[in-house]
C-alpha cells in the first residue's frame, strides 16, 4: 500500500483544485479489474461508471461544503489569524479546506 502514498505526494501539486490528480485518479477508476469473461462485460461497465459518477458526487459535495464554510467565515470574521481557536476541531473547522 505505501506505493499509493508516494504516487499521491507527486500527483497531488496543485492545490486548492487538484485537476490534474482528481482527473488521474478518475481515470486509474476506470481500470478496476473485473474478470474479462464476455458475460460479465456489463458488470465491468457498471463499476467503471458508478466509480466515476461517486467521484463526481463527492466532489460537488466538497465544493459545497467549502462554499458553506466560506461563507460563514465572512459572516462571523473568522481568518487565518484564528486558526489556534478551531484547532482541535479538525476538519469541522470553519477554516478547513
């Protein structure tokens, strides 16, 4: 397993979006392996698309949940210079990413 950290600390450069590495992890999706076999084809074609479709979910949902937690940074004035308060929330504080 550790080959998957070490691919993800050079895939993983351009934040905050990470086209490049969503899009790479998107396509390594679309290599699942399930048997060749002729009738199990269709099985194939489902996982590849239900893997795509979750990946799209999740990151529609991030993005919302990042747009929330703007927003309530600048309703509350909550910055950078706070970070020591929200701490020990992790990634529920209003300032994670």
């Amino acid at each position: 397993m550790a080959h998957y950290s070490i691919a993800g600390s050079f895939i993983y450069y351009q934040p905050p979006r990470f086209y490049t590495s969503h899009g790479i992890a998107m396509g390594c999706l679309g290599t699942v392996y399930v048997p060749a076999c002729h009738h199990e084809y269709r099985l194939r074609t489902y996982v590849v698309l239900g893997s795509i479709l979750c990946s799209c979910l999740l990151m529609w949902t991030y993005k919302r949940i990042n747009k929330e937690k703007e927003e309530q940074c600048a309703r509350e004035g909550i910055d950078e210079s706070k970070e020591d308060l929200y701490r020990d929330l992790a990634d529920k504080s209003p300032l994670f990413r």
